[in-house]
C-alpha cells in the first residue's frame, strides 16, 4: 500500500525500448513504486498487455483516482494514437483513452510524452514557477514542448509545440536525417547520436555520447571539436524556438544532458548572442529525469478532471 498523500494517479510513460510506471499523488507529486520495464520490439498488442498486467498488480495495492498514460507519436486531443512511424508496430489507430477506461474503470488522460515530460519539468522541475517554459528533450530524436503556466501551450494533434524539432536550421539537403526524412532540421543535426557523429567525423573513435565526454575531459581535441560544432547546432536550434516562443526559460532533457556536461558549457551565452535585442532567456538542464512524464501526467490529469 503506497503512503502517498491524498489522492493517486496510476502513471505510465511508453518509450520506443521501455515501459515506465509508477504512482503519482495529486497532491504534492512525490513518485512511489517506480519501475521500468523492457517492452523492446514489443508490437502494440504486447505493450498494452504489459502496461495492463503492471497496472493491475500497482491497483490492487493502492487506490488510484485515474489513470494517464503518454506516448511517442501524434495523439489527438481524444487519445487516440494517429501515428507512430518505425518505433511500435500496429500502434496508428488505438484509442488509447477508451482502453485504459475500460481496463481500469477509472478517468484516464493521454497524451505524447514530450507534453507529459514538459509539463513535469515545467510544474515540478526546473521550470517551476516560470510562467512560459520551452522543454526540449535530447534522444533519439528531439522532443518538444511549450508550457505556458503550467500548461501545454496549445492542444491537438500536433500542439504543445511539439513539432519544434522539425523546424529547419540548415540549409543541407544531405547528410544525417531527421525521422522525416530531413537533413536540415533541428532534429537532424541535434539528437544524441550526433554528438558520437561529429566527434568520430574528427577523428574521436567513440562508440556513445558518454564516451565522448570521457575523451573530452581527457582533453580529446576531435572530442572538444565534435561538442563545439554540435554546441552550434543546438543554439541555432534553441534560438529558433526562443524567437517562436519567447520562453522565460528553456529546459533541456534527455540521456545525453547530465549534469555538468561539456554541451552545456557556454551555450547560453551563445543562445544570447543571437537573439533580437535586449531579449534573453535562461537555459537550465533537466531535473526529474525519466520521471519527468509521470510527474506531467498527473497535472495534466488534474486541469483536465478538475471538477470531479
């Protein structure tokens, strides 16, 4: 039985490899119960299987109030999944609202895990109490968020400003591409991966972004070269989301940024540099970690079932 004050919400994050699960109070989201599970190459079917046989064991401990749930892909604004290109198979198409309401029985909220790891960081992390944050996500792939008073921004689709990483900063028309098939993207040129890219491009034999700080505090120079020129990527990147958004602080997540990591060494200042005017924005790492979704869904959850 959880000792979680006040009322639960029963919490689950699907990532391409992972399942991530936990109890959040309502009250004051303080995390029980965490745990993860491996769901690689999971089609639609198992993942539901798995996330149904977890929250079943959690609910039978501990009373929930609701359930929510965030994805990778396009939700709409009811919960149904509209597509999720190469990552889990048969998902297009689940409604994903009505399956969690009839397995559990209780009021469910759903939507893309950058909105639900935006409004987490945003609310509970290192956006709390900014009345606009930007959440970008370093993976795979770049996921983004726009928060504004705890929040996402817009809804929809396509809304929390989630299509951020698309937006063009290069004018390549080869090279390393996006998941859409673009070279020139904020995506393409800043997920993880691009990091061990530049520095092997100079000559650094790294297999992983850790690798790549290791050599870099070794005083690696392909490493120093790689980080720098992926440094200058991302500014452009976080520069073009600050003149669309004007946020009063910018987060940035992901496995790649740890805390004192050689990316984030002066990259405010360039971010600065470039913006119009006297305008300037603060630019912080992640707190809540992987956690930051499940702590998102409960005050999604709450602005949406204010009034039960």
């Amino acid at each position: 039985m959880s000792n979680l004050p006040g009322p639960r919400l029963l919490a689950f994050d699907i990532g391409g490899s992972r399942l991530k699960s936990g109890i959040v109070s309502l009250h004051d989201d303080a995390i029980d119960g965490a745990r993860v599970e491996d769901i690689a190459g999971y089609a639609v079917d198992d993942v539901l299987r798995a996330v149904a046989r977890v929250g079943h064991e959690v609910f039978e401990e501990t009373p929930c109030r609701g359930v929510g749930l965030c994805a990778p892909g396009l939700i709409d604004e009811a919960g149904k999944w509209i597509s999720l290109p190469g990552k889990i198979e048969g998902a297009a198409g689940h409604d994903l609202v009505r399956w969690l309401t009839n397995e559990f029985t209780l009021p469910s909220v759903v939507v893309n895990d950058a909105v639900a790891h935006g409004v987490g960081e945003a609310c509970a992390g290192a956006g709390r109490n900014r009345e606009r944050v930007v959440v970008m996500t370093i993976g795979t792939g770049i996921g983004v968020s726009v928060v504004q008073n705890g929040a996402p921004l817009t809804t929809g689709t396509l809304g929390g400003g989630t299509m951020g990483g698309h937006i063009p900063i290069s004018e390549k028309d080869d090279g390393y591409l996006d998941s859409n098939g673009r070279p020139d993207t904020i995506e393409a040129l800043c997920c993880a991966r691009r990091i061990v890219d530049y520095a092997n491009e100079y000559g650094e034999p790294a297999a992983s972004v850790p690798d790549v700080y290791d050599a870099h505090a070794r005083g690696s120079d392909a490493a120093r070269r790689g980080i720098d020129r992926y440094r200058n990527h991302l500014a452009r990147g976080l520069v073009a989301l600050a003149h669309a958004h004007a946020p009063d602080l910018i987060v940035i997540g992901g496995g790649a940024m740890t805390p004192d990591n050689p990316v984030m060494d002066g990259l405010e200042s360039l971010v600065n540099e470039r913006l119009f005017g006297s305008y300037t924005v603060e630019i912080a790492v992640a707190r809540l970690g992987e956690l930051a979704a499940l702590c998102g869904l409960a005050h999604i959850f709450r602005q949406r079932h204010a009034s039960e």
